[in-house]
C-alpha cells in the first residue's frame, strides 16, 4: 500500500467520525440552536476531510481544485441554510429549551 492509500483512509474515516458526531450531536441536544450548531460545525470538517481525502487519490491538479472548490460550496449553503433555520427557530420560539 502507498502513502496515499494510507493518508486518504485516515482522512475519510476521520471525516466519517464527525459527521457521525454531528449526527449524534443533532440528536442528543435539547434545542434547535445548539442542534443546527453541532452539526454545521462537524458537517463542514467531515466534509473537508472527505474531500481532502479524494484529493490526495485525484489524478491532476485540476480535480483536486475542483474538490476544494465543492467544499467551498458546501460551507456556504451550510452557512446560509443554518441561518436561516436559526432564524426561524428562533422567532417562532423553538430556540428556548
């Protein structure tokens, strides 16, 4: 096996724990703020680790910066959404625990 079997192996098993950690988190927290917190935290390292993970497998340059430029993507629609979803929980009152 080669570095890079090995390094993508960690990077995807470490990004597969932390989207299992938000997963856990978003269930487990009592209100919608610290639950949409736990998980667009873990949700933007595990995929940065997954991406990070196919990188290092990519065969050119431009494939990788194609992957950056998926997670890039992923932190903004996590961004917005997240606030959104916090602004509604907490007009209608579902923040408050």
């Amino acid at each position: 096996m080669s570095w890079q079997d090995w390094a993508s192996g960690v990077l995807l098993l470490l990004g597969c724990g932390f989207y299992l950690a938000g997963t856990l988190g978003m269930l487990r927290f009592p209100d919608a703020l610290s639950r949409l917190h736990a998980l667009t935290k873990t949700d933007n390292l595990g995929l940065m680790l997954v991406c990070a993970a196919l990188a290092v497998r990519a065969e050119s340059l431009r494939i990788a910066t194609l992957l950056g430029v998926v997670w890039l993507l992923g932190i903004t629609a996590s961004t917005v959404s997240a606030h959104l979803i916090a602004r509604y929980a907490r007009r209608s009152k579902e923040a408050e625990p």
